[in-house]
C-alpha cells in the first residue's frame, strides 16, 4: 500500500559489488509503506530483522567514502568503532554462543506473530472498528519508539558487570509474564454471529457486543509483550555488534548476514504458523479447525520458557575492560547531535514524511476484508512473497544503483507504491474486481520500490553520521520516525472520521451504495495526496554522498533549530498517546473528535 516510511523496520542484507561487508539495518524509511493502515505484512517487514535495527555498512568498489563504522545505539562512542583491535573472535554455531541464534529467530517469530494476528482477532473476532484497531496497533507498537532509552537503559545498569545478558533475561521474564496473562485469559465468544459452518453473519446484530469492553485484557499485555521483545532485540543486536568487532576485516559482516537470515526465516515460520494455524473461520479465515487465539499464545509462551535456559547456558557476552558508560555521556551526545544543521534537517524530514505517508484511511481494513475478501492464509502467503521480492530487489539496488540521486530515487519509489497501490483499491472500491489474489499482488509487486526506499535512507544514515557516533544517530532517526506514527494514527481517526456515510461501519460495506463507494474512493484520493506532498519536503535531504558529505562540513550548528527539532515530535507524541488510550477504552471510543460516530447515537 502507499507508503510509510520506516527508518527502524528493516533491510534485507545482500551482498554488495564488490565487498563482502554489506550489512543489515533497521533504521530504513520504507517497510511501513502501507498507506491504508493494515497489518498484511508489516509484522514479516519489521520482524525479520528485529535483531538488527541499528545499523548498516555498505562499502564497494570505487566508492569515494571511507568505510562505515559498524556502531550501535546502545555502545558508547569509544567501544562502537569497528577500528578496535579484534580480540578473540566469535562463531554464533557454537555451543557457547548459538543460543544468540535462538534468541534472533525467537524475537523475530514473536514481533511478527504479534503484528500477524492483529487482523484476524481484532477486526474478526472481537469485531472492533477500523480505526479503533489502528488505534490499537498503535499503542501495541509504542514501545518501538524507545529504541534509544533501551540502549541507554542496558549500557549504563549493567548487572553483575554484564551489560546484554542478563537484560536479555531481562526481556524474557518480561514476554513470559505478558504471554502466561494472554494464555490464561478465557476468551469470549466472537463479537459477530456465526452459521453453523463457523462463517460470520454479518447481517444480524452481533451475538456479543460484551466483547469490546474485554479488549484492554489484550491490548495492555500485549503492549508489554512487545516492550519485551523490543528490549531484547536491543541487547541482541549489541551482542550481535560486539562479535563482529572481533571478526577479520576480510570476513566482517558475515555475522550479521548470518543472523539476518536467521531472522527473516523467524519471520516466514511466523507467517505459516499464522497462515495454517489461525486460520479459522473465527478468524476471517477458510478452514474449519485451527488454533485459538489464547491456544496460540500458549504455544509461544512454550517457546519462551525454553529459550530462558539456552540464554543463560548458550550466550557469550566477551568481558570488557573499559568503564561504565555515563548516562550524562549520551544525553550530551544526543544533543550535540541534534545541533548539527545536517542531521538535523533528516531528522525532521524523518518525522514529517513519516507523518504524511502515515495518514491513511480508516477504510482500508474494511475494504480488505468486506470487498476484497482476503483471507488469513492468503494473506501470509503473500507476504512471504513480497518479503522474497524485497531481497531480491535490493540485491539488483546494492549491485546497479548505488549512484543513483537519492532524491530521485525517493520520488521514484514514493510515487510507484502510492500508484501500485491505487489500482488494486479503486478496483474493489467500485466493484471492478474484488479478488483477493489480485488485490494481495500489489503487496508484492510494491516490495521493489520498497526496498529502493529502504536502501537509500541507510545510504543517507551513513553518510550523515558523525564520525564515532553513528549508534546514536541511528537512535535518535529511528525514535525520530517512530513517534511520528501514534499521532498520524490519531489525526488519520480524526480526519476520516469526518466522512459521511461512516468509513468505519461495516452496515455500509454490506449496503455497498453507489454513494458510499464514492466516499471510500474520495478517502483514499485524500491519502494518495498526503503521500505526493511529502515529496515536497525531499530538498532537506542530500542528492547523493558528495553533497552529503558536504553539508556535515560547511553547515554549522544551531541550538534553536535543535529545539524545535526536540519539541515538535514530542508534543505530537503526547498528543497522540493521550487520543490513543481515549479511542481505546469503550466510553470514550464513540467521541466524534477521536474518530467515533458520536456516543449520542449509542446511547
């Protein structure tokens, strides 16, 4: 779908002309580029690289720019260069050291599997409203937002004179508490009445309209679930860092190409457990047996309790002479930082595009399900498609187009998602064609400009970095961009709740009115517009490395600048949290200015 960018999602690592060393990162703009705000395949984009969001190092042949440092946002300036003397080097296919591996698989299984059911359960089974399950993904993924204060958190408590390990543990003990409430829970009947086969009859009133009251029993512990996957992905990757500076620089990066693979194949084991699994007809799915939602939490909660022991016995953290890291030392940094005119600048193009491209219609859930009708299985199938495309077409990027004007190349992919995406919605919006396969092809088909979009912004990230601070710059981009998501959920709730007939009643779906097809339709012309006018911002960012490099050495800095670059986003942040948890609670959920269609009609 038209595009989000995502700085901290992920890339797929590929090998690069010439050089053995291209990485893997999580700070990239593109792997949320779904402009209507549905979760078909964010959970495979995110978590297939969940051990790996904070860096990437790209070198090849006849480029001008020296070699990256691969850093990390949780290691102090002084340990982050990849300059150090290696020690000792680290195998991850060793006893001592291969639970690393479980523990990358694991996180990535359990990020995409959180994203992956949010379709079935949330508008299937509990029968929620479009935009209160945006708003509820939403919430869901705010501990993302915090990838720098988890760094910060781990480098300066370390316990018993380790800094990853234990909060590892930490992190488990946390997904194990949030998924033993989810297993325990006894889960209601469905929202929407059921025939005999198990199908939905979506023509009566719902059997049990009881179950909206019970959705902050999942919402909350799942908020936490993913705090816990998330801090774990933290202390993961800095692992995952500390054994690639020890690597020969004729074999560095061979770690981490390791471990992205590992992970992507966490996130493809996550679609087909869903695919097969949890696809019930309870689930908007097509078979007659499968698990239960609480039944799949359980099993994961399983999986838990055995990854805890491979963590304690099979991680390696190598010792460390140097001293504790100051807490004062990072917020210093971060604001130095932000002053520089240079990074400044994609900080707030970081912010503000993701704002636009997230705006996106409270209709797209509906149309997908209702009109399109895509099916559980179908949809991860196509995911795991789209993924396999997207590593493809980086591949073909790394190797053909790393000239390419980075500007350029942004228009290009911005424009080529938001028309990819066009097609497939104004087919099904008017009637034309509502099949799922063709409506699931464009998710494939959009992964190459996708993949476009991610590369270029590790590109940027790289060459924008201060010299011996590049964990923190991937930090704050990636906090930067995050925090932009909870308040484009709220005002797209807001805006579209406007709407008349109302985007997010199923009774107009279902009525299926010449007229409401027109307002669906003028819906998604206003998002497609969003995303075209984030093209207006693309000169804060440079044309290529040169200019890049141009602008670290003649802009100077500025603290007002800085300021504003701080406040913005956090404002919007707070807003957003606070409209959030309003759409999420059912006595506030039908106020018009968060979104719902008046209390006074539910009263």
């Amino acid at each position: 779908m038209p595009a989000s960018v995502n700085f901290d999602e992920e890339s797929v690592a590929a090998t690069s002309q010439g050089s053995p060393e291209t990485e893997h990162t999580g700070v990239s703009f593109a792997s949320s580029l779904e402009h209507t705000g549905d979760t078909r395949s964010g959970g495979l984009k995110k978590a297939h690289s969940y051990l790996s969001q904070c860096t990437t190092h790209l070198s090849h042949e006849g480029s001008s720019a020296a070699s990256v440092s691969e850093l990390n946002v949780i290691k102090p300036d002084v340990e982050n260069a990849l300059g150090v003397e290696p020690c000792e080097e680290v195998s991850i296919w060793t006893w001592r050291s291969i639970g690393i591996v479980f523990n990358g698989f694991l996180l990535a299984f359990l990020s995409a599997t959180c994203t992956g059911v949010a379709y079935g359960f949330f508008l299937g089974y509990m029968g929620l409203d479009s935009y209160v399950m945006s708003s509820i993904t939403a919430l869901m993924k705010l501990p993302d937002v915090f990838l720098l204060p988890y760094g910060v958190i781990s480098d300066c408590f370390p316990i018993r004179g380790q800094k990853r390990k234990p909060w590892l543990l930490v992190s488990w003990a946390i997904s194990a508490l949030a998924l033993l409430a989810l297993s325990l829970k006894p889960q209601p009947a469905p929202f929407y009445c059921q025939y005999e086969t198990g199908d939905y009859n979506w023509d009566v009133p719902p059997c049990n309209p009881g179950i909206h009251k019970e959705k902050n029993w999942y919402i909350f512990p799942m908020f936490i679930l993913t705090a816990g996957l998330q801090m774990g992905s933290v202390n993961g990757q800095a692992l995952l860092l500390e054994y690639s500076q020890r690597e020969p620089m004729e074999r560095r990066g061979k770690i981490k190409a390791e471990m992205t693979m590992v992970c992507t194949a966490g996130a493809l084991a996550s679609s087909v457990v869903i695919g097969i699994f949890m696809n019930g007809r309870a689930y908007l799915g097509t078979f007659d047996w499968g698990l239960s939602f609480s039944g799949l939490m359980t099993v994961c909660l399983v999986l838990v309790l055995c990854i805890i022991p491979v963590t304690v016995l099979c991680v390696y953290e190598p010792q460390k002479s140097g001293q504790r890291t100051s807490c004062r030392s990072h917020v210093k940094g971060s604001w130095d930082l932000v002053q520089t005119k240079a990074l400044s600048s994609l900080l707030f193009f970081a912010f503000f595009v993701q704002f636009l491209v997230s705006l996106t219609t409270t209709a797209g859930p509906m149309v997908r399900s209702q009109w399109a009708h895509v099916k559980v299985l179908q949809q991860q199938m196509f995911g795991m498609a789209g993924m396999g495309v997207m590593m493809a077409a980086t591949w073909v990027y790394k190797t053909s187009f790393l000239q390419l004007s980075w500007r350029k190349a942004i228009l290009i992919a911005i424009i080529s998602v938001t028309v990819l995406d066009a097609v497939p919605q104004f087919l099904a919006t008017f009637g034309v064609v509502r099949n799922q396969y063709f409506y699931l092809g464009e998710d494939v088909v959009s992964s190459i400009p996708n993949a476009m979009l991610q590369l270029v912004s590790n590109l940027m990230i790289i060459e924008l970095a201060e010299p011996g601070r590049e964990g923190l710059c991937y930090g704050l981009i990636g906090t930067f961009q995050q925090s932009a998501i909870p308040f484009a959920t709220v005002i797209s709730n807001q805006v579209y709740g406007l709407f008349n007939p109302k985007l997010s009643s199923l009774e107009n779906y279902i009525l299926d009115t010449p007229q409401f097809r027109s307002t669906v339709a003028w819906s998604y012309v206003l998002t497609y517009s969003t995303s075209f006018l984030a093209l207006a911002l693309l000169p804060m960012i440079p044309w290529q490395k040169a200019e890049a490099q141009r602008r670290k050495r003649e802009w100077s800095s500025n603290s007002v600048m800085a300021a504003f670059v701080l406040l913005i986003p956090a404002m919007c942040l707070i807003y957003g949290i606070f409209v959030l948890l309003l759409t999420s609670q059912p006595e506030t959920a039908c106020l018009r200015w968060v979104g719902g269609q008046g209390c006074e009609m539910q009263g």
